[in-house]
C-alpha cells in the first residue's frame, strides 16, 4: 500500500443498516485510514473511528465544496418535485423526475467525497465508495477526478433518458471505476445496463470477530424479562417493501407455543403490531429504531433466534443475515433468495422456510422449543461469505491496485 485506505460512506450519519458498521471495522482492521463522510458520523462510529486513529473529514477543498453544494441543491429540488408530482394525476414522466434528480444528486456528493479524498490523500492505497449510486459511475469518476471502487447495493431507480445521455456522455470515466456487487444477483440485474463498466462479486458487510458472549446473553434477555425456558425472536430492521411483514403477521396467527418477539427498527407499522399485542401466543417488545451498535447486541443478545423474511426472488445482500452470523445467534429466514438457500441447507444453526408460507413460518416457529437450532459455529462466516475485515482491507487494496494497473 502506498499511501492511506479512503473510505467513502455518505450515509455514515444514519443509524441503521450495516454500513456504520462495516465503515467502522474496516477502518480499525487498517490503521491511518482516511474516511469521508460528507454528512458526518453517528456518535458511536465517530468514537470508535477516532480511537482506531482514523481521519473522519466531511468535504475538504473548493471543488468538493462547489460539488456538495450542488449536491444539496439538487436533492432539494428533489424532494420538492416528489411533493408536487406524488399524485397519480400527473403523467409517468413526470412523477419520475425527481427520482431522476435523486441520482444526479447521489453523483454529485460522490463526486464531492472523491475530490476531498484527493486533496486529503493525493496517493491512496484505494479508494471505496461504500455505498454507491446505482447509476453514474463514470460521472462520479470524471467529476471527482480519482479512480475508485464503488459498491452498488442495489437497483432502486433506473435511468430515463437524461440521465442515460449524460451516462453516455461520460462513459470514458467507466475504465477509472470497478463496481462490487454484494450478490450475483444484483451484478445479474444491474450489469447489463453497464457493460462498459467492470464489476466484481464481493460481500459488502465484514466480521469483526465480535459475537456476543454469555452474559450479555443473560443481561439483554433479562432486559427484556424473557424468563430461561422461554423462547424469543427478534425481527430487526425497518419494514420495507422487500420485507414480508404479512407472511409474518399470519404466521402469528397460527402459533401453538408461546413466542416472545422482539421487534427492532424503523419504520414500523403500528397497526401491525397492535394486532400482535393482542395474540395469544405472542409477547411484543419494540426498541423503535434506528438504534446504535450497543442497542442492537441487545436485541439479538435477547433472541434463540433472528428472523428473516423476505418476498421471493429478493437478491440483494442481506446485512441481517450477515449480522446473525456475526453476532452468533441462529437464523430462520426464507428462502427467497436460491443462492442464499443453498449455502444455508443443511446448517444446524439455520431454519429455512418457504418464502411467502405462513404455514410454513408458524410450524418452525413451534419446532423452537423442541428443536431449537445451534449458534453459528465458526465456519458459518465461510457458509455466508462473511470476510474479516482485515481480509476486507487487503481485498480492496489488492483490487484497486488491479483497477489503477488495467488504466495506466
């Protein structure tokens, strides 16, 4: 390496997710690492970037400063176009305008975050965008005038023809880019829009070697006062459209044994959970969220089990599923994802249930008691694809230098 890791993470000021988290573990797996957050950094990754002797900087130099002021604007504009076109009255066209304003908007900021790496660390050792637009790649590149690798999570908004143009027009920015799709099928779905741009297959999220011990076990479920023989599970994170809340809610429904259920996240539906304080089988406790790290062992550190359900044919990288494994508590998820599936089958710390089941869900959920699965063991990291994160940071050292090798 011949200068500092630069992390870029322009949602590090959010809690929630897993990107403070791997923001957090790859920069104390490579000391003097340099991390751009234009928006700044929770409380809880600050403190710990800070002690792991990392670099935290928002937008650094007069082109950064221009970059983000425009960056600001336009999600502005943005945000007020939604408001105005968020009726159905109004034609397609139109009511995807700010979706489309929201990209360049995404662009500029990375732009804004790869021109301050450049002024902080004109030699880096790599240059990562960790949580990239899905579109743009070769603008950010040309824009923010560094070569970089990004991680494209997902496909939220596709491109209309501006934003195809100006693709277009900075196509020749793709060769200073490398993309890194968490899962196949992401790179399957996005990849084809891009075939200039070259991309890789890499898990995003890391383990940072940290799973919960015995007393925080006993300390988080006496929180919760969840008694020994009892049995819990918690459902994290917010309640988004890839989420199968309903196959949940009438799996509820159908238990025959008690279940504590512990509901961790933001945004959450209270309608919904009305109805499941009102079950028989079931006793609610909510931590509304987003939450810190501290919090989060909490809520696993309570359950037998974490669940995870998503609708069919969601390919995306799943951070709860990751951060099962890391944090050592055993999984029951879906089996939305085939990939995901088969590396799960036949793991005695994994209950996988037909997605979109709800029979299916409230039979595993009975066979707890009975059958409860084992923790994780240690190669269950290696079952999901989880790196270390030192193994993380030379990863993307060793391909930037691939990328910086195949332009120059």
């Amino acid at each position: 390496m011949t200068g500092p890791l630069v992390l870029i993470e322009p949602y590090a000021h959010r809690l929630g997710g897993h990107h403070q988290h791997a923001l957090v573990a790859i920069a104390q797996a490579g000391p003097g690492t340099v991390v751009v957050a234009p928006y700044g950094v929770g409380a809880e990754a600050d403190t710990a970037l800070r002690a792991a002797g990392a670099l935290v900087a928002g937008p650094v130099g007069p082109a950064a400063r221009v970059l983000f002021v425009a960056a600001n604007t336009a999600a502005v504009l943005s945000a007020a176009g939604r408001r105005v076109f968020a009726s159905r009255r109004w034609p397609t066209g139109l009511r995807r305008a700010p979706h489309q304003i929201t990209l360049l908007a995404r662009c500029l900021i990375e732009a804004a975050c790869l021109r301050t790496a450049r002024h902080i660390a004109p030699a880096p050792g790599a240059v990562v965008v960790l949580s990239a637009s899905e579109a743009l790649h070769g603008a950010a590149a040309l824009l923010g005038g560094l070569p970089h690798l990004r991680f494209v999570h997902e496909g939220v908004t596709t491109e209309d023809a501006a934003v195809r143009l100006l693709g277009r027009l900075a196509r020749p920015g793709e060769k200073r880019v490398l993309a890194l799709y968490p899962t196949a099928a992401v790179r399957d779905q996005l990849a084809p829009a891009f075939p200039r741009l070259p991309g890789e297959v890499r898990t995003f999220a890391v383990d940072d070697g940290r799973r919960l011990s015995e007393a925080e076990r006993k300390g988080a479920r006496a929180a919760f006062d969840i008694p020994a023989g009892g049995r819990a599970v918690c459902l994290v994170g917010g309640w988004w459209p890839h989420k199968d809340i309903d196959v949940i809610d009438a799996a509820l429904t159908q238990l025959k044994e008690p279940l504590h259920l512990v509901a961790c996240g933001h945004p959450l539906d209270e309608a919904v959970l009305a109805r499941w304080r009102d079950l028989p089988q079931v006793r609610l406790h909510t931590v509304p969220g987003p939450v810190s790290e501290k919090v989060l062992r909490i809520v696993y550190g309570a359950a037998d089990a974490a669940l995870v359900a998503r609708h069919r044919e969601v390919g995306k990288e799943s951070g709860l599923v990751m951060g099962t494994v890391r944090h050592g508590v055993p999984l029951i998820v879906s089996d939305h994802d085939p990939d995901l599936t088969a590396r799960l089958t036949g793991q005695d710390w994994a209950r996988v249930f037909p997605a979109e089941d709800p029979d299916g869900l409230a039979d595993t959920l009975d066979r707890l008691t009975a059958d409860p699965p084992n923790p994780p063991g240690t190669d269950a990291a290696d079952t999901v694809g989880l790196p270390p994160a030192d193994k993380q940071a030379a990863f993307l050292t060793d391909t930037y230098a691939r990328l910086l090798a195949k332009e120059y």
